[in-house]
C-alpha cells in the first residue's frame, strides 16, 4: 500500500503495477509543455530511475533524463518527484506506488523533458564558493590569510 496516496497496489507477481506521469517537453516537437502517462509493471524494490528507464528503453525512446552515477552521489538524476526534490535513484517503487508525478526540477530552465540546464546552479555554487573562500590580508609585509592554520 502507497503511505501518500493510501491506494493498494495488487501485486503482479513480484512486481507492482505503477503508471508514471511524466511532464515533457521538446521545443522541437512544440513549444509549450505537456504530460504524457506510462503503464509499467516493476520490482517494488526497483528504484524510479530503472522505471524511467523502462519507459525510455521499452515504451518512448524519445524520453529525454540525465542519470550518472545512479547511487546518490552525483544528483544528475534530481526531479520533482511526487511534488518534492529528489533522486531517481533513491526513490524506490514501493514508496511512489501505484502512480507517480514526475517533472523535471524547478528553478532551472528545462532543455528537454526531465533535463534541465545546470549551468546556472554551477555559476552560483562556484561564486559562493569564491565568496566564502578566506581572503588574504596585509600584515606589514607578509602577507596571511583570515582562516587558522592546522596545527
């Protein structure tokens, strides 16, 4: 049984029934955004990132998704996922069954379907970085920098 929705999920064997709705978006195909569904059966303890990619590799190869290290590290497989950021591949089938929300990250411009353009979360990480970097100071000739040194 899925704690959000309270719906029972019936097993098909050892699998569970799950229908994904997944926003998409090709500005190649049109310009505005739209929500295409997928009927799938999966492991309950397969994560959504493989059930996205049974939709991608068996029902719509045209589903665009970034994924990279798939074990939670990389955060290139971050979406909107049941209306809360997180990881495809951390989020496991039995938590989302038996329908699923998906849409790609907000904050983000989307470049196509769940793939969003990065680069501006990387120009801000890297100028908070510069920023909270410790700066150097004069000290009659020598020159020190504000954080303590190891001892």
């Amino acid at each position: 049984m899925s704690e959000e929705s309270g719906a029972v999920v019936v097993p098909v064997g050892d699998k569970v029934p799950l229908t994904l709705r997944i926003k998409r978006y090709n500005p190649e195909v049109r310009s505005d955004p739209w929500w295409d569904e997928f009927e799938i059966v999966a492991g309950p303890m397969d994560r959504l990132l493989d059930a996205l990619h049974e939709v991608k590799w068996h029902h719509d190869g045209t589903l665009a998704l970034r994924r990279s290290c798939a074990h939670g590290i990389c955060g290139s497989d971050g979406m909107l996922i049941n209306g809360r950021n997180a990881l495809a591949c951390k989020v496991l089938v039995r938590e989302v069954a038996p329908k699923v929300t998906v849409e790609p990250i907000r904050g983000l411009p989307v470049l196509k379907d769940l793939i969003v353009d990065m680069e501006p979360f990387f120009e801000r990480s890297a100028s908070s970085a510069r920023a909270a970097r410790p700066r150097a100071r004069s000290t009659g000739g020598t020159t020190a920098t504000s954080a303590p040194r190891p001892s």
